[in-house]
C-alpha cells in the first residue's frame, strides 16, 4: 500500500497540444502531476493534469477507458458530438477509442485526475 499527497507530486510540463478548431487562447499550456508515476502500476495509469485558463488538449483517443475527475476549476468535455461543462466533483467516462478533448473553459483554470489502463 502506498499514500500519495498530492501536495508533494512533482509538477512536470506537457508539450503544448494541438489546439481545437477554433481555439484563439494562444499556446495551449498544461502540467502534469505523476500521481502513479511510470511503472509503479501493471495495471493503471493515473495522472493530475493541470490546464491553463482556455487550454485544453487537442483532439486525441486512448487504448483503454479513461476517467477523469474534476478536481479544480471550470472545463469542458467533449466528443465528436456533444460538448458538456465540467466542474469539481464531475467524473467523466470516455470509451475506450472515442476521439474527444478537454480542457479549461476561456475564463477558468481546471485541474482533473485522469486514469487509465497501463498499456
């Protein structure tokens, strides 16, 4: 068993995604906090990711499921085709290859945990 306080995981930065279409925010600008980090688990990944106000991830898919949840700010999720807003206390289910993105809404930081299968 291992305890992890978020408080003292390493802040690492993320390259800059691909903005959505549309997006006029500027370097999409993200880190990330190694809540399990590489090879502490067979089985999971899992991951803070800290966005910038208006940044989000571009338009991607995963090899497994993926949750996230919302853990600081205002955001949105969203697949090819809905958008939802998310806040803190939002958990999110995305299918395994279902291409989406999220992110920070324009006026708002948002911080979410992300985990997903170990591949």
């Amino acid at each position: 068993m291992r305890v992890i306080r978020i408080a003292e995981v390493d802040i690492v930065p993320i390259d800059t995604a691909t903005p959505i279409p549309g997006w006029t925010g500027g370097p999409v600008r993200r880190t990330r906090q190694p809540i399990l980090p590489e090879g502490a688990s067979k089985h999971f990944n899992s991951s803070i990711v800290n966005f910038e106000k208006g940044a989000t991830t571009g338009w991607h898919v995963h090899k497994s499921d993926q949750i996230l949840v919302i853990t600081a700010g205002v955001g949105m999720v969203a697949n090819e085709s809905e958008e939802q807003e998310v806040t803190v206390g939002d958990v999110v289910h995305i299918l395994e290859g279902e291409n989406h993105w999220h992110g920070a809404k324009k006026e708002s930081y948002m911080s979410h945990i992300t985990i997903t299968a170990a591949e």
